[in-house]
C-alpha cells in the first residue's frame, strides 16, 4: 500500500481529499495540528522521514485572514516556513510534494478566473506568507 501524507485533515480540504476515491494501492494518512506542529520545522522534516511516501499534499494553512495581520509570526510560519521545510524534506527524500496556495496571492481586481501565471500581488499578510510558501517551495 502506497501511503500520501496529508496535512490539515480536518479542514476543508483535507476533509474532502480523504473523501475522493484514490486508485487501488494508494491511501491518504491526513494529520492535522494536533498530529504535527507546523511551526516546528524539525518535526516536518522528521513526518517526511517517517516512512516512504509516495507524495505529500500540504493542505494546511493558517487561515484567519484578519487575525494573521497582527500575528505575522505564525501566519508566516505555518504559510511559508513550513512549506519550505516540507519542500527541502521532500526534495531530499525524493517525494512529490503539492503545495496548496490560495487566490489572496493576487491583487482582486480581475474579472474572470485566475490563472497560474497571472502577476500576484498580495494585499496583506495571509496572502504574502502563502507566497512565500509558494516560492519557498518552488525554490
């Protein structure tokens, strides 16, 4: 059986990936904070290390889009220092990693719907910091 780590199980997301119908020989493994704290880079890189996953999908996120305005530490930690530590992790293990980002990385004002490659442009701190997990993954 071929195991896919994913994290914020609880969440929307994660809730509705463990609902999907994965091929045969694959199962989902959701955590969630209580599983993994996302402010310790450390413990990401020991999760990955745990067992040979066949991919990881980093679903979790600090959400609270107001509240990450005046907690900038954890909003950036949980957004962009963990993907980065799920992404070194990863790349060393040889693991598919997908981040999960989210549309605050652009500006609001198109019409229509937005495309990978269209210029972002945060307008506060929840956007920023899911940039800079996606850079830090890209990276």
């Amino acid at each position: 059986m071929k195991s896919i780590l994913v994290t914020g199980g609880n969440g929307q997301l994660g809730t509705e990936l463990q609902r999907c119908a994965w091929p045969e020989g694959y199962e989902v493994v959701a955590i969630d904070v209580a599983d993994l704290d996302l402010t310790d880079t450390t413990a990401i890189a020991a999760k990955v290390a745990e067992r040979p996953w066949a991919a990881v999908i980093n679903g979790a996120a600090y959400t609270a889009v107001d509240k990450a305005e005046s907690d900038v530490v954890t909003a950036w930690a949980v957004n962009a220092m963990a993907p980065a530590a799920f992404g070194e992790a990863c790349a060393r293990a040889n693991i598919p990693l997908v981040q999960v980002s989210t549309d605050y990385v652009f500006a609001g004002d198109k019409q229509g719907a937005w495309e990978v490659d269209d210029p972002v442009a945060p307008l506060g701190v929840y956007g920023a910091s899911k940039l800079g997990g996606e850079l830090a993954v890209r990276t």
